[in-house]
C-alpha cells in the first residue's frame, strides 16, 4: 500500500488551509460487502476461524469494540467476524490521504496516533448514541514491534462509561506471525484465528472504577505471540523469516554494539564482533557463534527486546540517552497528500524531541510529557522507516538516514514518559 506524496515548499505547506472537523457518517452497505469480499482471499490464505465468547451478554449492538494490532489482517478479520453489523472504524488520519471520501464511506473516524484529540471521543458518542452503529478501534494505536501488547491509553474507563454499552474485545492469534512488521512485508504461510468476548457489560463498567476497568484492559492485552508460536507447534519455514530481524534487535546481545546486527534469511549476524543467530522455525532464537564472553543469551525475542528497554532505560537515567540524526521530513496537514517539504536535523533526549528544517524555516519541539508512546513504523507506505511527531493541526513524518533507530526512538520516548509520570507523582 502506499500513499499520495508530493513536494512543496515550507511557505506553501503553512498556506494550506485545514480541513473541516466532520462528524462519523454511517458505513456504507454496499462498501461493507465489498470490503468483507475483498477479504476474502486473505482469510481463506490463512485458513480463519473464530470463536465467541459470552456474546450474549453483548446483546445486539451497538458496541464499543476493542481489537489487538499486528497487521492488516486483522481489519480483514473484523469484517468477517463481525458481519452483517456496521461499524465505525477508528483508524490514523493518514489513512486518509489522498483518499478521503473512500475511506469515510467504509465508516473510518480518522485521528493521529498517540496525539491529544477530545473531538475523537465526541465521534465515537456520535457514532454511537446518535448513528447507532457500533465502533472498533485499535487501543495500543499501533502494529506491534516484539510481538507482545504496546503501552495502552489509561483512563479507557472515562470513555467507558461515557458510552453505556458493551465493550467487546477480538483477540487474534496468528496475524503477527503471519506478517510481522519488521519482516519488509513477506506473508508467511501462517493459519489465523480470533476469538470474540464480551469484555464488559454496561452494568459492570458502571460498578468498576477506572483503575479496575484499566487493569481489565491491561490483562486483555497481555500476549506474546512468539511464545504463543511455540507452545501451538506452530511452523514458519519460509527462508526468509529473519529478514528486518535486526530493526527490532538493534542492540548486539553478544558484544553490545548497535546499529551493527543484520536480519537476513534465516540468520542474525553482529558485523562488530562475529556473533550470529538462527531464527529456527517455532520462532526461536539459535546462538551459532563462539564468543566465549556475550552479554546476554537470549533465546526468546522478546526478552532481547525488554533487554533492550532495560539498557535505554539506563542511558536516560544516567544522562547519557540521544539520538541525532538526518532526516527527510514530509508533513500532513490534510487529507489530499503527504507533502516532502524538504530534509533536516531530528534530535530526542530527555528534554524530548527537536526537529530543525527546510533551511532553518521548520523548527519544532515536543517535550515527553506530551505522548505516552511514539507513533514510529517500518517501510512505511513502502517509502521507508519513520519517526512520526507533531499535533492535531500538523504532523511531522521523519525518515532517519541513520539506521535502525526506530525501535530504540519508540522505547526512549515511552520511558521518558514514565519517568515524567513518576517524577510528577513524586
């Protein structure tokens, strides 16, 4: 999938005008069915089946409903699963671009990723008090990185019992093993399936507090889908299962050096000190290598990835955390085009984000306070990896020319936050 692009100047993006807030309209039928057989190949590529669970509880609709996010397929999923029923979808506001009317007729609600935006919960009480259709939206905001649950919103509980419905939750098993994100886009031959609960009832989110509603959620979306890989037998041979490996395995568990392992084939490599491992087929990792001395021994990936957290988590208390590099910076700040206005400097410590362009006439800061997490990507609309900041009215979408920063970038801005978090209460 890609996306329209085109470039302009800085003067000429700040002239455009922005567009018009608009209120969720109903889901075309006819859109639904087309979508739902558009799906179809997909889902019957991988085999889909799903489950319910205390759905009768859920009663008809509408319903608030939550979805775990791993790849495309699994909005390929909820059309299958929840058909006939219409809904709204809340998806980013790039998805937009360049195809607006399209999209708002298949019932999307368009918001940015990880940016402050009350109008989206006045649409989905729209959507749902006023147009009778029910919503699904994707908490985490994001494809999964390790195949584990990314940070979630707190508070869901607000909109909870602002909204006086059910909430339900589709839980999918075998989209990220199918097509992770790291992988440059390669579907493996993986079956999928899904199971659809009743998370919550009117009656229950009304006696929960807040708190409890949030460790309701935090449990829903507690997987680990290499693990889960594991446990089912489940087979990924295909010989190209650790290409991009080292987007997320960035840092050499052997002799500590970044930006220096490659994912390919079958194999990750350290290029610093010679330290290699196999990606064997239920998804584990292999040490192939001699060094007497590593780090770390890893052999599941997502416990790499926490290392990885841990060792950032470190550099920012100690001071030491930055990531400065080249970028080239295209903005959005409507739904006709992303527009590549040029190239710049972005930098991230722990006073948060600087991005300096477009011959000194961009200048932009955001501090980590302002998101709990970072909307970043991996070959995104086939352009390339990127770092994504900025606020309601403008986006700034960063594509590194250094390598292999995203995933480090994602992880130091979620712990500054914490750290934010935890200063402010102390």
């Amino acid at each position: 999938m890609k996306i329209k692009s085109c470039k302009m100047n800085w003067e000429e993006v700040q002239k455009l005008p922005r567009p018009q807030h608009r209120k969720p309209g109903k889901p075309s039928r006819v859109l639904s069915m087309v979508m739902r057989l558009a799906s179809t190949p997909d889902l019957h590529a991988v085999h889909f089946t799903y489950t319910k669970k205390n759905m009768e509880k859920a009663g008809k609709g509408p319903w608030l409903i939550l979805m775990n996010h791993s790849s495309f397929l699994d909005l390929e999923m909820a059309s299958k699963i929840l058909f006939p029923q219409r809904y709204n979808i809340v998806c980013t506001s790039d998805g937009l671009v360049g195809k607006e009317g399209l999209m708002r007729h298949l019932g999307c609600i368009p918001t940015q990723k990880f940016v402050s935006d009350l109008s989206l919960i006045t649409d989905i009480k729209h959507a749902i008090q006023n147009n009778k259709i029910s919503v699904l939206m994707y908490p985490e905001a994001s494809y999964s990185f390790d195949g584990t649950a990314t940070p979630l919103p707190r508070r869901m509980g607000v909109l909870f019992k602002a909204l006086h419905v059910p909430v339900v939750m589709i839980t999918t098993y075998g989209s990220f093993a199918r097509d992770p994100l790291y992988n440059n886009l390669q579907k493996r031959k993986v079956k999928a399936s899904a199971q659809i609960e009743c998370l919550l009832t009117p009656e229950e989110v009304e006696a929960k507090s807040v708190d409890e509603i949030d460790a309701i959620l935090d449990q829903a979306f507690s997987f680990d889908y290499f693990r889960w890989q594991k446990e089912n037998g489940v087979i990924i041979d295909e010989p190209f299962r650790a290409d991009g490996l080292h987007r997320i395995l960035f840092k050499c568990a052997c002799c500590g050096e970044e930006g220096k392992t490659e994912g390919k084939g079958t194999t990750l490599v350290c290029h610093a000190c010679g330290q290699s491992w196999e990606l064997d087929t239920l998804g584990s990792l292999v040490e192939k290598g001699e060094n007497p001395s590593p780090l770390k021994s890893f052999t599941h990936i997502p416990d790499w990835y926490a290392w990885e957290r841990e060792c950032v988590r470190k550099e920012i208390d100690d001071g030491q955390y930055v990531l400065d590099t080249d970028v080239d910076i295209g903005v959005i700040v409507d739904f006709k085009s992303l527009y590549m206005v040029g190239s710049g400097k972005l930098h991230h410590d722990e006073k948060g984000f600087v991005l300096d362009g477009c011959e000194g006439k961009l200048h932009y800061e955001q501090t980590p306070k302002e998101n709990y997490s970072l909307y970043s990507d991996y070959f995104w609309y086939e352009i390339g990896d990127v770092i994504c900041i900025g606020k309601k009215d403008c986006l700034y979408y960063c594509f590194p020319k250094k390598k292999d920063v995203v995933a480090k970038t994602r992880i130091a801005a979620e712990e500054l936050f914490k750290k934010y978090r935890s200063e402010r209460r102390k």
